[in-house]
C-alpha cells in the first residue's frame, strides 16, 4: 500500500553573510538536513521540538512555500511538486498558535 505522504532526504539550507569586523563572512545553515517520514491513511504526524529546530521550515518545505535545497516529497505516490502545479488551491495548511497547541494540518 503507498504512503499518503512520504518524504525522502528533505534538506533545507540557507546562505548567509555575517559581519565579522569590517569583512562579511558566508555561511550556509543547515536548518533542516535529511528528513524521512512517512504517513499513512488514517495517521496523525505531530512534529515537536526546540523553538528554532526546524519543525516550520519542514512544513513549509513539504509544501514548497520555500524551495527544499534537496529530497522528494511524495502525495499518495506522485510527487507533490507536480501535483502542486495542477492543483494548488486543493491543497492547504493550518498552523495554529502554541498557545493553543500548534499543529499543521494537509488535505
């Protein structure tokens, strides 16, 4: 049976410049860094975790609200890039606040 959503090798990383003196260093953060998960029909995912972890930067890129660095997203077998391009309004999220317990929702 295929998995409703699966996520194979997701990274995310981000190129910076810090001020080091009077020279700007580059950088490049690793905010999410191989991510793999796998939700079948009828499964809840909560991802928890420190404040600054990356737990809504793998949301955002399991959407592609921001471009993932590399992986594969996968939404009942087909690859969710290409779903997107066809049929983005059907596809949503719902963050709450953390003071209300914050999840992210997919349908």
């Amino acid at each position: 049976m295929t998995a409703l959503l699966e996520v194979k090798g997701l990274k995310k990383h981000f190129r910076v410049v810090r001020q080091n003196g009077f020279r700007a260093v580059r950088e490049t953060v690793h905010a999410v860094d191989g991510v793999d998960l796998e939700v079948a029909t009828g499964e809840t995912l909560g991802i928890v975790g420190e404040s600054g972890c990356g737990k809504s930067t793998v949301g955002r890129t399991i959407l592609r609200l921001i471009e993932p660095t590399e992986g594969t997203v996968l939404w009942q077998g087909e690859r969710l890039d290409s779903l997107l391009n066809r049929y983005s309004p059907r596809f949503s999220a719902i963050i709450l606040v953390p003071a209300l317990g914050s999840a992210l929702f997919w349908w």
